[in-house]
C-alpha cells in the first residue's frame, strides 16, 4: 500500500508541479540572458548582388587537368534474364 502511495504522489508531482518548476526557472534564466545580451544573432552574410535574367553564377569550378580520361567502355558479359511476373 505504501509503495502505491508513493507512486502516486510522485506521478502528481510530475505531472503538475514539475512545469511550473520548470517554467518558473526557464524564464528568470532566459529573462537574464537576455538582459546580459546572451541571445545574440550572428550577423548574415552580405547578400549577393543582383543578377540579370539569364546570367549564370558559379560559386565552385573543379580543377581540369591532372586527370586522363577514363578508357573507352568495350562492353561486358550478357547476362540472360525471364521476367517473372
């Protein structure tokens, strides 16, 4: 019997007192951040400029040169296969 008391008192605690704890601690922390300007937002990089229609803007080309071209494909083995259906 006192093992379900417990239980009880512990399920009502949680469910009930523990948000308000919560609450009550989440919002002085985040009421403080924000005096000591803890909640900074990074400043955003500078927007590029504006481009005509049909202009074509590449930010990465990969280096050429320094690779051979792969040999020509000959062709492989023919595998026979039935559809199964």
């Amino acid at each position: 019997m006192r093992f379900w008391l417990i239980l009880i008192v512990i399920f009502f605690a949680v469910r009930y007192v523990l948000p308000i704890v919560l609450r009550l601690a989440l919002g002085s922390f985040v009421r403080k951040q924000m005096r000591n300007g803890g909640f900074v937002v990074p400043p955003q990089q500078p927007a590029r400029p504006e481009q005509r229609p049909g202009q074509i803007h590449v930010d990465y080309v990969p280096p050429t040169g320094g690779r051979q071209k792969p040999n020509e494909f000959q062709g492989g083995e023919y595998v026979d296969f039935e559809e199964v259906k």
